[in-house]
C-alpha cells in the first residue's frame, strides 16, 4: 500500500490534471494506493514525508530534497498528462504498488 501526492505550483489546475492522470494510471495498473492527493508545492513541502511518491513537474523536483533525504521517492513529469510516462517513472522509482 503507497500514498501518492500530486503538487503544482497553485495547488489547482496542473495538480489536478496530474491526480486524475494518476487515478486513471491506478485503475489501468491495478496498484494497491491507499492515498491520493493534489496540493500547491508550498502545502506539498509541508506535507511530502506523509507520501511515499510525490509527483510534480521537472522544473520543481529541487523543492522536495528535504522528503527525498526521508526517503520519499520524488518523480518529476515532463508531460503531467502523459499517463505512459507516469507509469513508467513510478514503476522505475522501485515503490511496490502492487
């Protein structure tokens, strides 16, 4: 069982494209997650070592180097709504979902 936060710079738009690109990726994949949520980086920040994934944009990965010193893998997406390449970096990222 994961948790996975999706974060965008608002916490609105990009973030919840990312969560309903990740929804769609859960059910497609059968991974067992018990927990998704989207937020602003700022909240994500705050909050990332309650994930085991955190999801955001390339250009925003450098914010998250405190959760990723705690152990929570940080995934950065080029295309947020790239359903391939986000399932693609979680199963790289080497967090059983299964």
């Amino acid at each position: 069982m994961a948790s996975i936060l999706a974060c965008c710079a608002n916490g609105s738009g990009t973030s919840l494209m990312m969560a309903m690109t990740l929804e769609k990726a859960i059910k497609a994949e059968g991974w067992n997650v018990t927990k998704t949520h989207h937020c602003s980086l700022s909240e994500g920040k705050n909050t990332a070592v309650n994930y085991d994934i955190v999801l955001c944009p390339q250009n925003f990965t450098n914010m998250f180097k405190d959760a990723e010193a705690k152990g929570v893998k940080v995934i950065g997406l080029r295309n947020v709504m790239s359903q391939k390449e986000m399932v693609e970096k979680i199963n790289a990222s080497g967090v059983n979902l299964k």
